[in-house]
C-alpha cells in the first residue's frame, strides 16, 4: 500500500478539532469531601454531578486533562453494543440484561439533554444505529440479537438490508434515535460547568497508591478524601481486587478522511471479525469526515507490524468508500471485563469508601455517564436500580466467566514465559531510524528506540507491573506489556496501567 495515504504522526481526529486549557500539578498535602482520580468522561461526569452536592470535589489526572481513552474513541452515544443482549442473556437473564439496555439508553438520553441544558455545542446528532452482518454466520448473529431485542422489549428496532452505507449487506439490526457527537467538546462543557461550581482539577499528577482515605502521589504528596472514585481507566490501585486477572485490554485502530457528499447517515458496526465501524463527524470547516474503526487485537499481542492494522482500515475505506487520503490515524485501548459489563461500585470489600469504575469494552460514551451516576449516588447515599448490576464485586462467577478467566490468564502465563525464552535476532547495530525493538546490545538485551535523528533511547524490557517482557509498538513507538496491557513510552514513562513505575531507563552499557 502507497504509505503516503496515512498520515506519518498518530493523532486523535478529536484531540486535532478541540483546544484545552491547562491545569496546576498538586504540590502540597491537602483534604477534600470526594477525590476523583482520572479526568476522563467518567470522572469528569462524575465531578459535574458532585459538584451540585455541596461537597468539595478535586480531581487529578496524572497527564494532561482528556489525553486518555475519551479522546481516542468512535464516540458512538448508543445502547447498541454490538451483539451483545443475546450473550447478556444467556449470562445475566432477561431482567439483568434489560437493565443493561435501559442504564445505557438513560445514559444517551442525559447526554442529549445534558449537552442542550447547559448549551454545549458538541455537534450531538440524533442516527440511526446499525449491526450488521456480511457472511452466512453473521446472519444468525444478527438475527439472534433480534431475537434478544424482542424477549427484552426493546422498541425501535428492525431487520434490514437497507442501511445507507455505500455497499451491500447481507443483514442488519436497526436501532433508531441513537446518537454521535464530539467527545472532547461535550466532556469540556461538563468540565467548565464542573469548575463553575467549585470543582478543582489538577493535571501531571499521578497518584500511586491509597491507604485506607489517603492517596498518595508519585511526587510524594497525600491527599485524604472522605470518598475516592477511581476512574483512571485501570484501576490505579487494585486493592487486591486482582482487577489485572479479570479484564482483557485490547487495542483497537481508526482512521478520518473527507467524506463524500453521499456519506452515510447512521452509526454501524459489523458482527464479524475483523471488525469495521463507521460513522461521521462535522468538521471545524464545516465539512463532513468519515471515521472508520475495527482490527482489534489484546495489547502487545499482533504478530506482525503494528501499522499493518491502519493498512488493513485504509484498504476497507480505499474500497468501500473510494477514501483517496487520511487525515488523521489514532489507536485505542479498552478494557473488557470477562462477562461484557463494566465494573462500577465499591472496589473491595475491605475499601468501602473506594469507588472504582472501569472495563467498558469498547463502549465508554454511555458506559462512562453510567459510572458516574453510579457513583454519584454512592457518595451522596441514593439508590441506583442499576449498581448490582455493574457491582465489581460480583457475588458467583458464572462459567462463563471461569471460562473467560482461565483462557485470559493461561494466554497471559504463555506470554510471561515466551517473552523470557524467545532468542534476540536483533543487533543494536542493525536497529534503523525512527524503530524500536528487543535488541542485543553488548551480550545484554535491551529496549533500544532510534529517533529519525538518531538519538538512542535504551531501557530494560521488562514490565515494572509483574514483570513481563514488553515489546515495541511503532506505530505508536509505545513498549507495550503483552500480559496485563501496560504501555510506555518510547523513553520508558508510564502511559497505560496497571504498572505505575516507568520502565528503568539504561544510560550506559559496560
């Protein structure tokens, strides 16, 4: 493929449409009423809701405010999870399955609502929502959601071969009034109205660790809360909840170009793998651009180079909707949990006072405002009809979540040994600009990057969570952990948990 198609930076279609003011670092010991960790959607939500409690609220965000996950979504605001009410139905129940759909469509309706409230102009567009199905099996996939839709009572929704994307299929599952919108804008209106009344964020400053009420930084400083909510996309601090054992982190890839005039009006998402979604976006000049997503795989785990995923994507657009250049390329990581619905509430027994919200498998627009209510309510002692539901604190694994467990945890164990066994081929020598790799450098091995300068950036490989050895993402010139999903950057610091301790950096080599 003509590489000149994509663009050479990776950079959200968010992030390059929205501007965002700065935030001070913390640089003392301080209280507050409720301590929100991580200013993601989910914890800015969850400031805007408190913020009207009369309690005081701070929030930290150990990088910069919305460089996480929030920024480098689809932000698809739907109910519509892929196939998912035939699996919730099979695990959960009807009822339990029923309560996922109406948590999410509350959800998508406080989004719209909240948006035309406080007049933030997030470019919220009112489509229809679309699964569909190219192959013979996909079919029966489809169909058997229909089947789930009609058993929950879900309205709203049809069969059919008439979507409006430029090629056929072989079957969809329609869902009307859904939505999109641009999420930096709408979590930026929730911020400023969040600051207004009283809430104080704070960026560059990650915590490390929580004793009982107190967070503590990793400059040093502590901070105690009555509540804490964690929402730092993995938990920051597990509290032996073993959060890493039961959540699969996976990465997924995206694309923006100029659309046609004939775009498609819908949000959709295939059934098959690998996966294809796509929806549209109102650009700041006023023009429409295509958003195509999918070639998921778990963090660290891609045999092959990491672009070839972005190639896979400009060859579906290049074919399916005649897409001559991108504008913008970007990846994600998500977190899925081994039944599909996220864990939100208390994190362990013995930290009632801890919240954690977390693993949205891909749907963090609803998922997100659905944490945040959640949460919300906890702190201000209200009942949720929705919290047993996502309590994180599931009473019976079901067997498919056993199932779930020793699948994800034997492929971990798989990749702890392969990555202490597996021979180097590569010399430093040999290592070209702008690459990274796992290199031998002197008889050692070391995680060497070469910059288009040629400047060298050496760490030790080795995860600082439970020590996995990482390997280099170029596409996004990331080390990432294959076993639990950590990430780094290319100079070792700390980008994605659970580790929380960068990598150790080598300056020399004797």
């Amino acid at each position: 493929m003509n590489d000149q198609i994509l663009p050479t930076e990776s950079q959200s279609y968010w992030r390059a449409t929205e501007d965002f003011p700065m935030f001070p670092e913390i640089r003392e010991n301080v209280e507050t009423d409720i301590l929100i960790v991580g200013a993601g959607l989910t914890g800015i939500t969850a400031a805007y809701l408190l913020s009207k409690s009369g309690k005081s609220v701070m929030v930290l965000e150990g990088s910069r405010i919305l460089k996480g996950t929030t920024g480098f979504t689809t932000a698809k605001v739907t109910a519509q999870h892929g196939p998912i009410y035939q699996k919730l139905t099979s695990i959960f129940g009807e009822e339990k399955a029923r309560l996922y759909y109406d948590a999410n469509t509350e959800a998508k309706n406080f989004i719209e609502e909240t948006a035309k409230e406080l007049g933030i102009k997030c470019d919220f567009e009112k489509v229809d929502a679309y699964i569909y199905a190219d192959t013979k099996e996909g079919v029966q996939t489809v169909r058997k959601e229909m089947d789930a839709y009609n058993k929950l009572g879900i309205e709203g929704a049809t069969l059919t071969t008439n979507t409006g994307l430029p090629y056929d299929v072989m079957e969809s599952l329609k869902l009307e009034n859904q939505g999109q919108f641009h999420p930096l804008k709408y979590a930026t209106g929730l911020m400023n109205k969040a600051i207004e009344n009283g809430v104080q964020f704070f960026e560059k400053s990650r915590a490390k660790t929580i004793s009982k009420n107190i967070v503590e930084m990793m400059n040093g400083h502590k901070i105690r809360a009555k509540k804490i909510l964690v929402c730092s996309h993995f938990p920051f601090n597990d509290g032996n909840g073993l959060y890493f054992s039961r959540m699969s982190p996976e990465r997924s890839y995206a694309l923006a170009a100029p659309a046609e005039s004939n775009y498609p009006k819908g949000i959709y998402i295939n059934v098959e793998k690998p996966t294809r979604s796509v929806r549209t976006a109102l650009g700041k000049d006023g023009k429409r651009y295509l958003i195509l997503g999918g070639e998921g795989h778990v963090t660290g785990r891609y045999e092959g180079d990491m672009m070839d995923n972005y190639d896979a994507l400009a060859a579906f657009g290049r074919e399916k909707f005649n897409i001559k250049q991108f504008t913008n390329r970007w990846s994600a990581q998500d977190l899925v949990t081994l039944d599909q619905v996220p864990y939100v509430g208390i994190m362990t027994s013995g930290l009632p006072d801890v919240l954690v919200a977390t693993g949205y498998a891909k749907w963090g627009m609803t998922n997100s405002t659905v944490a945040a209510q959640i949460m919300a309510d906890n702190v201000m002692e209200k009942e949720n009809r929705y919290a047993e539901l996502y309590n994180p604190i599931r009473s019976k694994m079901k067997k498919e979540d056993i199932a779930s467990f020793a699948k994800y945890n034997a492929a971990v164990a798989k990749e702890l040994v392969k990555g202490k066994t597996e021979k180097i081929d590569v010399l430093f020598k040999d290592l070209q600009l702008g690459t990274g790799d796992i290199v031998k450098l002197d008889g050692k091995k070391v995680g060497a990057f070469k910059d288009v300068t040629g400047e060298i950036y050496l760490v030790k490989p080795v995860c600082t969570h439970m020590g996995c050895d990482v390997v280099f993402n170029n596409a996004e010139t990331s080390w990432d952990c294959p076993c639990h999903g950590s990430r780094y950057t290319f100079k070792g610091d700390v980008i994605e948990g659970p580790a929380f301790e960068p990598l150790e950096k080598i300056e020399n080599i004797e």
